[in-house]
C-alpha cells in the first residue's frame, strides 16, 4: 500500500537532520544554564520548616530559568502541532525528553514536564475554544501548573472501568463526589485546574461510563488534604489526596463529551508514558555515569575500583540494559506515531510504577528473550557477561557527563582512554 513506512524507514531509529540542531541547543542551555544552579536550587530547600513547601527563592530561580529558556525559543517541545509547539516528531522529541531527564529540573524550565505536557496535549486535541483560552494558554505560557485525578482509594484504578468518583448532572452543572489520592501536583500552590476521571453513566456500556471533566482548584467543595510520601516523590512536588464534596462545575467543563473518558486516555496515556520512559532512561544516563566515575576515581587493594571483581560487569551489564530500554521506546515512537507498551523486566516494572501512581492501565508485563534486545551470546542470562576490556568501554560511551569527555570511555583497563 502506498503511504506506508518501508522496512527500513520502520527501523531508522535517528534524529532527524532538521531536529539536530534543537537538539544541541537543549543541551547547550541545560548544561550552562540550569546544571550551574541545580544544586543551588535544592540548597535553598534543604532547610526549610515545611517539607512539601517552596523554600524561600526556589520559584525565583526556576522562573529565572524559564524565561531564559522561553528567550530562547526552547519551550514546549513535547506538541507536534508546529503552532503551539516545535512541531516535532514523536522520534526527534524522544532523544530530547532524554536529555531533561538527566537534570532534575530541566524538564519544567523548558516547561515539558508532567503532568502537563500529558494536561496540555488532552486539551490541544479535544479541548474547545473556549478550554483553550482559558486553561491552555497560561500552561503553554508557563504561568500555571496543573494535575490529573484518576486513582482511588480502596480499588484497583488501574482498570479504569472501577473509578467510583461520581458526577452528577444538575441543571446547567456537573456535582462531583468522591475522593481521590496519589495527584501529581495537586500540592503544588500554582496548580490551577485538574483533569478528574468521573463515573457519569454507571448503567451504561462498560466503556462509556466514564467522562473526564476539568476542575479549577478554586471550586467550592474541592480540598487538597495534604501531602503523600513516595518513593518517585521529590519535595516539594507532592502527591496529594483530594475529596470532591458538593463540587460543582459548569456543564461544559466536560471534556469532549459525556462518556468519552476512555478515548481522552488514549490521546494522554500514549505519548505521556513514553515520555515518562525516555526522561527515566535520560536517569539512568546520569546515574551510570556518576557510577563510573566513582568506581574511576576511587582504588582499592592497588586497582581502581571499576577494575575489581564484577565491577565492570555491572556498570557493562547496566549500560546494555539501558540500550535496549532506548531501542524498546525508539522504535515504538517510530513505528507508531505513539506509545505501545515495550516489553522488558525494567521498563515494565517503571512503568507499572507510573500505573500505580497515574492509575492507568496495566498492560501485561513480559520478560524478553535477552537474544532480542541484547547482542551478547545467547546464555548471557545465564552465564557472568565477561566482555573484553575495549567492548566494555564501547557499550557505556553513550553517557553526556559534565566535562570534555565521559568517564565511561575510561573503562577499558590500564588507564587507557578509548
């Protein structure tokens, strides 16, 4: 059939030519600009009375940093419409999202960080003119922030035809109630609208109970009960549980129409998770990086300590990991045009994670075949991975650490830098 992807073009997993050069400037601006005061950011935290709060001059120095980035025309990457975005493809803003996520705070200076890019994304595609001006525009502007209200106490959100949080037509009005817990930034002072997952047809079709409704924070009957502990939860960006007493909401507050909460998800859950996978992955880059450098900068009984025991198995054992987390996400987002579920005992365990967290759906969890994702012998999983000194070295310089070169090229045994 004419118009599809051939064989080859499925499997071209690069950047293409024309994002490069946003690419680089990304990495530019998060290297002089926000990786200089990133430590300066959580030192204004570390001391302040209330944990989930704003310490004094933390929002001034990340609204410093935004409007650096806004400047400079590096702002909302995440929206394939070229009008309120880069218009970038799906393939081109993987590689970006994971360069954010080696900075703690990038992601939010260069205002794509969750929950709204997945809030702004439901809203660009369904949301009307009027949901638009009102709610879009200040989050495209950075100048507010939002959160999305799935789970539930006491039931399993994960299968979203469970949520019990009704709303009710009355007049020219949607009455909320029911409580809702584990919101991505509801704690959060600029947080000013929610997206809440409502039952609004309980005898209907098992698909089409559900609405999706929006909810500004300023709405009587709506209270924010306090912060919630997480093991993902970074002060002062709490979860926090929410009740709906008696909220009440205008008729057209709803989003695209009365019993399409289920299509709504499947315009956020796509994109949203991988792009929670890529800055995750973006993580792990950091974090093996910071591994290497340690195990090279420390010695022990005469040896560096990346040189002793299984030492370079592990950090080689992590970076091949980490790879084929990469390639599960990049050929989703290139061979779909949205997220699939890739399948792999990290990526399903984080992503189940944000399942718990968001409550959505649970897809089967796999454990693939390591002679799939993995070019090392067939009985890797069962056998030490014993690697050359030079292919370890080849297998972890993927890493952007800070300096002129990355530690992880340092791995090949003896001192020799590859």
């Amino acid at each position: 059939m004419t118009g599809l992807p051939t064989t080859d073009e499925m499997f071209d997993l690069r950047m293409s030519e024309s994002a490069k050069p946003l690419y680089e400037q990304v990495v530019a601006f998060v290297a002089a600009e926000v990786e200089p005061v990133t430590a300066e950011f959580f030192r204004l935290g570390a001391d302040r009375t209330e944990r989930w709060s704003w310490a004094p001059g933390q929002l001034e120095l990340l609204d410093g940093l935004k409007a650096k980035a806004k400047a400079a025309g590096l702002w909302n990457f995440f929206l394939p419409d070229a009008d309120t975005g880069e218009g970038l493809s799906n393939l081109d803003y993987a590689y970006i999202a994971a360069e954010l996520g080696k900075n703690p705070i990038a992601s939010e200076c260069l205002n794509c960080s969750a929950p709204d890019t997945g809030n702004m994304e439901v809203l660009e595609r369904v949301g009307t003119p009027e949901q638009k001006q009102r709610w879009l525009a200040p989050l495209l502007a950075g100048e507010i922030r939002s959160a999305y209200a799935m789970t539930e106490p006491d039931l399993a959100s994960s299968d979203a035809k469970n949520i019990s949080c009704r709303a009710e037509p009355r007049y020219d009005e949607w009455v909320i109630n029911g409580e809702k817990y584990y919101i991505s930034g509801a704690g959060d002072p600029r947080c000013k609208i929610l997206i809440v997952m409502v039952q609004t047809s309980p005898d209907g079709p098992a698909h089409l109970r559900q609405s999706q409704i929006l909810v500004p924070t300023d709405t009587p009957g709506y209270e924010v009960l306090g912060p919630m502990s997480s093991a993902r939860t970074t002060p002062p960006r709490p979860h926090a549980p929410a009740l709906h007493l008696d909220c009440r909401v205008p008729a057209d507050n709803v989003l695209l129409g009365e019993g399409r909460g289920f299509e709504i998800s499947q315009v956020r859950l796509g994109p949203g998770r991988i792009h929670h996978c890529m800055r995750s992955i973006g993580a792990a880059e950091r974090a093996i990086g910071m591994l290497a450098m340690r195990g090279l900068t420390r010695e022990a009984f005469g040896k560096r300590i990346a040189n002793l025991g299984k030492n370079t198995e592990v950090i080689a054992r992590a970076r091949v990991e980490i790879e084929a987390m990469r390639m599960m996400v990049l050929k989703a987002r290139r061979r779909h045009g949205r997220a699939r579920q890739p399948r792999g005992p990290r990526l399903g365990q984080r992503r189940q994670g944000d399942g718990a967290r968001a409550g959505v759906p649970h897809h089967r969890r796999g454990h693939p075949d390591p002679r799939r994702h993995r070019r090392v012998p067939v009985d890797a999983a069962r056998r030490p991975l014993r690697l050359p000194a030079h292919r370890c070295a080849r297998l972890t310089d993927r890493t952007r650490c800070t300096g002129s070169s990355s530690p992880l090229t340092q791995l090949g045994g003896g001192g020799t830098v590859l």
